[in-house]
C-alpha cells in the first residue's frame, strides 16, 4: 500500500509539475507581439521570435500580429469644392507599430481597429476630395491622392499604435445619374480642343499655301522674264547675222539662191507638178542657170 501511494504521489507531483511548467512557458511566432499581464497590468512585451518563460498561474499572454494587414474600407459618397459628387471605393494597408497603446486602446482586437481606420480614411478622403475640384481631384488620382490620404490619416490613428501604409482609392467614380452629363460635358471639351486643333493646322495650312503661291509666282516670273531676255538675244543674233549676210555680196547672192530653191520645194509640193514663172524671176534664172 506504501508503494501504491508513493507511486500515486509521484504520479501528482509530475503531474503537476507539467501543469506548472506548461503555464510557464510561452512562444513569441515571427511576425507577433507577446504581452505579458499580471493582475490586468501589462509588465512584459517580447517581439523576438523563441521560447520564454513566465510565472505560472499568475502571469497571461496576449499574442498581437504585426505585420501587413489589407483592409477594403466600403465606398462612400464625397463632394468636391464645386459642388460635384463623386463615390470613393478605399483600400488600406496597415500594420500594428505600438503593442501596449495598441493592447490598452483597442484590446487587440483587429475588427475595433479597422473601425478606426474606417473612419480616419474616411474622414481624410473627404476632407480632401472637398478641398478639390472636380478636375483637379481627377488630375491628381495615383500617387499624389494616395500620399495626402494616407499622411491625413496617420494623423488621426497614432493614439492607438496603428499606422496605415498606404491608404489608396481602387475606384473613383460619379453618381449614375451624374454620368451622362458630365460625359457630354468632357466629349464637348474634347472636342472643342479638336476644333481648335484642326483651325490651327488650316491657318498654319493655309499660310504654307500662300507662301508657295507666292515663291511660284516669283519663280515663274523670273523664268519668263529670263526667257524674254534670251529670245531677245537669239532675235538679235539672228538679225546680226542676216545682217552681215546681206552686206557681203557673194553671202547676199547665195543666201538669195537657197532661198529661191526652198521656194521652188515648196512650190512643187502636191499632185501637179508644173509651175509657171516669169522669165525674171530668181527661179527662172536658177532653172536656166542665169545664176
């Protein structure tokens, strides 16, 4: 009976020597927070991943992820600086960067703190979207928008040990019933830069026109008085040459019988053949030889 209880006894001890040993030990996983309580009062916080000891029964811990976490804000109607409704569709990135105002501020409860964010996003995408035109709203969609939300939220969320990374409009869009006028609107612009477009290239057009008008016509000009004075010249050289033709006797003579024999050529041009000429005449006195 002595060894039964001995043995029984031992069976207790070890017993409850893995209970104590198992309430005393805790895993910190990479990636997370462990806060250490005791009596509601946080007295440790590890964030290096390994095994660690605490004191049983006494002390409890709390695990909080801090790593990137996504968050898809529902849309919500906001209004530009004229007076223009636009929806804005939001997505975060965040991540825990306080464990202990994150734990004593939120309880570590993920849900509560995309409460927060909702909110602060919120709150941020209309203050500036209303501080916007339309157009300008439209113009500085990507990285200028998603830089000014994001930095306009941090500044209401760092009480809580939360910061967002990157708060980004997926989708910006109008009202349906607003669509089709503003539509008409941007087709009118375009296409009244279109027009102004197509009035430039005909000016521009036209001007390229006149100026090549105006270089033929001076072209042509200059050819046809260039002409004048080359047909000019040629006149002049042939009656410079006819001239010393019919000052010299013996050129004068046989420019008159060349002539005379082209006359006869043509003359004989024709079915009949027979010429009557005057016995004085200068063909007369080549077919008789008087020449």
């Amino acid at each position: 009976m002595k060894k039964v209880a001995i043995r029984t006894a031992i069976g207790l001890i070890v017993f409850a020597a893995v209970i104590v040993l198992f309430n005393a030990l805790y895993t910190v996983n990479y990636n997370n927070y462990v806060i250490v309580q005791q009596f509601g009062k946080i007295v440790d916080i590890k964030d290096s991943p390994g095994l660690y000891l605490k004191v049983p029964f006494i002390q409890n811990t709390t695990s909080i992820y801090y790593g990137n976490r996504i968050y898809d804000i529902p849309t919500s109607d906001v209004i530009t600086k004229d007076k223009k409704s636009m929806i804005a569709d939001d997505y975060v990135i965040w991540r825990v960067t306080n464990a202990k105002k994150y734990y004593q501020s939120l309880g570590a409860q993920p849900a509560r703190a995309e409460e927060r964010i909702e909110a602060a996003v919120y709150n941020a995408t209309k203050n500036t979207i209303s501080s916007m035109t339309q157009d300008e709203v439209i113009a500085a969609r990507g990285d200028n928008l998603t830089s000014i939300i994001t930095t306009e939220s941090n500044s209401d969320i760092s009480d809580y040990g939360i910061e967002v990374l990157t708060a980004e409009i997926k989708a910006l869009d109008l009202p349906d019933d607003n669509k089709s006028a503003v539509y008409e609107r941007m087709i009118s612009e375009r296409n009244n830069i279109a027009a102004g477009y197509t009035a430039q290239g005909s000016a521009a057009a036209q001007k390229i026109k006149n100026e090549t008008d105006k270089q033929v016509t001076v072209t042509k000009a200059n050819a046809e008085k260039q002409a004048e004075v080359i047909i000019a010249e040629g006149e002049a050289e042939y009656m410079r040459i006819l001239s010393d033709a019919y000052n010299d006797e013996s050129k004068a003579d046989f420019y008159n019988y060349t002539r005379s024999l082209d006359a006869l050529k043509e003359s004989l041009n024709g079915k009949d053949k027979t010429i009557m000429l005057d016995k004085n005449s200068e063909l007369a006195k080549i077919l008789y030889g008087s020449y």
